[in-house]
C-alpha cells in the first residue's frame, strides 16, 4: 500500500514538473512556434507514437482514480475503529472518542480550551491535543496527568489492547480572569426588567 502510494507521488511529480518546465520554455520562447508545431504534427502523424501516448494517457488516468479509491477507503478507515463481538462487528465513530475526551478533561480547572484530534493506525490509536492553558500551571505535572488519564479511561471504554499514544501541543497560556464586579452608584436604583403582564 505504501509503495503504490510513493509510486503514484512519483509519477505525478515527475508529470507535474514535466508539464511546468514545457509550460516555461513555451512562455518565455525558447521553444519556438514552429518546433511545437512541428512536434505536434509527429504526434498526430506516427502511429507507434500515438499508441504511446494513448497508453501513457490510460495509464495516468487508472493511476488517478485508484489513488483517489485508496485515499478514500484510508480516510474511512482512519475515522472509525472496528473490532468484532460474539454477536457482530462493532464500529465505533472517533469523533465520539473526540467528544468523550472534551468531556473526560472538562473536569480540570488548570485547561481553559481543548481540542483532541483522535486517529486510528495499524500501530495503535493516536490521540492529539491542542490545549490552552491557564497560567498558574506546572505544565510537566499537568501534561502527565492529562496523558494518563486518557490513555487509561480511552482504553477502557474502547476494550481494546492496542497501544494509545496521546500527544499534546499547548497553543497558548491565558491569565485567569477574575469576574468583574458590577458597581451599583444608586443603592435605590433596581435595574429595568420589562414590562410583566
């Protein structure tokens, strides 16, 4: 699978920079009028060439399409996690591991934002963590906790044995706000309601 992946990667490169570098010499005329012409006319004219590129062309096009079917079926693949039960397979949304990791670290006061990015490999399941911070945090202590929790509580609802690596990127460190207090000038004065009926 990797090598097909690498293959195609190659061969567009190579097509790519093909057409880039024609494109160029066409633009800025070092490549004149009259031989693309008369390139274009050998084309249309030798058979054995047009079977070529007929092949080529028919070659590329296959080379597309699996490699979009390739992509497709990974990306799928990547965004659940699979495995079977007496009774049938079971299939389990990673976006719901997401949401179950925002809800399972809400319960720590020293995280101000969180956003988990879970994907499923051959290698184990990989959990990826943009976190803001509030400042007063010993972040090695934090970040250890954070990983530990997750890997024990992921791995115990999934019920799975392979491996959970829980990355952590910290985007940012916020001060704590304290809540403003609301000065009343007028002790008298009772704020407008609307009108009750």
């Amino acid at each position: 699978m990797r090598a097909i992946s690498n293959l195609t990667v190659l061969l567009y490169s190579i097509c790519f920079f093909l057409i880039g570098a024609a494109l160029l010499l066409i633009a800025s005329n070092v490549i004149s009028k009259d031989v693309l012409a008369y390139n274009v006319e050998f084309l249309y004219a030798n058979q054995d060439v047009r079977w070529i590129m007929g092949g080529l062309g028919a070659l590329l096009v296959i080379v597309a399409l699996s490699a979009v079917q390739i992509m497709l079926g990974r990306m799928q693949m990547e965004r659940t996690i699979a495995f079977d039960n007496p009774n049938g397979q079971v299939t389990i949304s990673l976006g719901a591991i997401e949401d179950f990791i925002k809800r399972l670290t809400r319960q720590l006061p020293e995280i101000k934002e969180l956003k988990p990015t879970v994907i499923a490999t051959k290698k184990g399941v990989d959990v990826s963590m943009r976190l803001v911070l509030y400042s007063a945090t010993n972040i090695p202590e934090l970040t250890e906790k954070i990983q530990g929790i997750i890997k024990e509580k992921v791995q115990e609802i999934l019920g799975i044995e392979e491996a959970i690596f829980v990355k952590i990127h910290i985007s940012k460190i916020a001060s704590k706000e304290e809540p403003r207090e609301v000065k009343i000038k007028d002790k008298e004065a009772v704020p407008f309601r609307g009108i009750e009926y």
